[in-house]
C-alpha cells in the first residue's frame, strides 16, 4: 500500500481515502498519518456490515462475510467528489499504471466514461500455483466489453493455460486482465447505491454473496450505454497469491530500489 500511495502522489493525485473497518481506525491511523502528514490529505470511512443497506433492511443473522468490494465503493459516498481511482490494498501496481490513471481522470473522464488498467496475463502469474484472473474482452476501440473470470490459469511451457469444467484451454499470451485498479466519476455512486439495494434483497439467504465492482461496470455498460475503457499498462504487477510469492515480489521491489525507482525508504 505504500508504494500505491507514493507512485499516486507522483502521478499527481491529491487525496488517499482508505476504507477500511472502524474497530481498527484508530491502530491505522497511528501508522499511516505520521508518515503521510504533509504528503498527501488523508480521509478514512467504514464499511459496515450495516452500511448503506435500504431502508428496513436487517443483516442476515448468520452472516460474517463483508458485502463486498462494490459495496466498499459505495461506502465512500460523500467524502468523494471528483473523479477517483479504486484499488486494492494489498497489490503493487507500478508507477505507469498510476500515471495512466492520472492522465484518464484528467482528461477523459465523466459520467458516461470510465476506465480499468488492463495488465498483461503474462505478468500476473505466480510460479508456485495456478492464479484466478478476470480477462477482459475489448472491442476495436479497446473498450471493455465484459470480465470473465477465468481459474486455474498458469503457464505451461510457452503457453498460458486454464482449466473449466469441460477441459484446459490455451489464453492468449496478450490477454488484458483486471487487478481491481479502475478510475470513475462521482457519478457512479448513485447507480451503485440502488444496484446494492436491489443485489442485497435479492441475496438476502446466500450469505457468502458478494457484491463486486464487475458488477457496477456491467450496469454501467449495458444498462446506462456507459463506455469502460481498457487503458493498458507496462507495469509488472506484484502480489502475493502463494506464501512461497513473498521473497520474489521483495526481491523485485529491491530491484526497483536499486535501479532508482523508488527511494530506499518512502517516506524518509
């Protein structure tokens, strides 16, 4: 996360909003708004299992699992105003993927266009066990058309493979793919708060049902006629899928250092 932070300060982004549970606000806090003071403005919002939920609505009893990565947007309502990028925590992303993201707010974004970072598969395998990826399919324009999730994908010789029910098939080595790393307008919040309203009701007894960002994207396309481009990146994306993934991804970061990326330490 701090890399993400420091490769969007340089790319110009004036604000970080972390969205994370409030019983820990207050540990979080202690380790990020000392070394961010000054750098860049900092808000926090909770998700809740309780958040945002439509009116009458109760949480299932039963129920442990967040509501999702979707309703995690939708809990920064308010506090975002101005065009944003979303990511995840826990992934590094790279400098060019920040600065594409940075110039699309700038210039391109609105209420009818957003954008994901498309990644190329190839750099998001691991070499210690099969991976999950959503694959992009884009039209001629290299506009997102849908995510289909794809399991079991790994290398295979020079090939990049994965696995279904009905037998392994070869992707192709360029396949663009989505990290979770997508730019929208504040305008997305209005459509997703009535999505999560309608996806709740409807979910109410599966209680391991998510409400994922694809999902808002897949409205945004078909229902709203919005357009979702795929903005491709060079960057190596970095992630730890397996335990055994920890010493490489450190090892490329010491790289990245060494080769005058990044300072040795960020925030120094």
């Amino acid at each position: 996360m701090d890399y993400s932070i420091y490769d969007a300060i340089r790319a110009g982004f004036g604000k970080v909003v972390f969205i994370i549970r409030k019983d820990f606000a207050d540990d979080f806090k202690a380790v990020f708004e000392p070394k961010l003071k000054g750098k860049i403005k900092t808000e926090y919002v909770y998700q809740e299992m309780t958040s945002y939920l439509p009116d009458g609505f109760t949480v299932p009893a039963d129920r442990t699992k967040p509501w999702g990565t979707g309703h995690a947007v939708l809990c920064a309502v308010g506090t975002i105003k101005e065009p944003f990028a979303v990511i995840n925590a826990d992934d590094f992303y790279g400098k060019d993927a920040f600065a594409k993201a940075a110039s699309f707010m700038n210039n391109e974004c609105n209420e009818k266009t957003y954008c994901i970072i498309g990644y190329e598969l190839a750099k998001t395998l691991s070499e210690y066990g099969t991976v999950s990826r959503g694959v992009c399919e884009v039209d001629k324009n290299n506009n997102l058309v849908s995510i289909r999730e794809r399991t079991k994908i790994y290398r295979e010789g020079d090939k990049i493979v994965y696995e279904e029910t009905d037998g392994k098939h070869e992707a192709p080595i360029n396949s663009s793919v989505s990290m979770n790393f997508w730019c929208f307008a504040p305008s997305v919040f209005a459509e997703t708060e009535k999505l999560f309203h309608s996806f709740v009701k409807e979910n109410s007894s599966n209680l391991k049902s998510e409400f994922f960002i694809p999902l808002i994207a897949e409205d945004f396309m078909h229902e709203q006629q919005g357009i979702i481009k795929v903005i491709p990146t060079s960057a190596q994306w970095f992630g730890v899928t397996y335990k055994e993934d920890a010493p490489g991804v450190q090892a490329s970061i010491d790289k990245l250092v060494a080769a005058g990326e990044y300072p040795s330490s960020l925030w120094g």
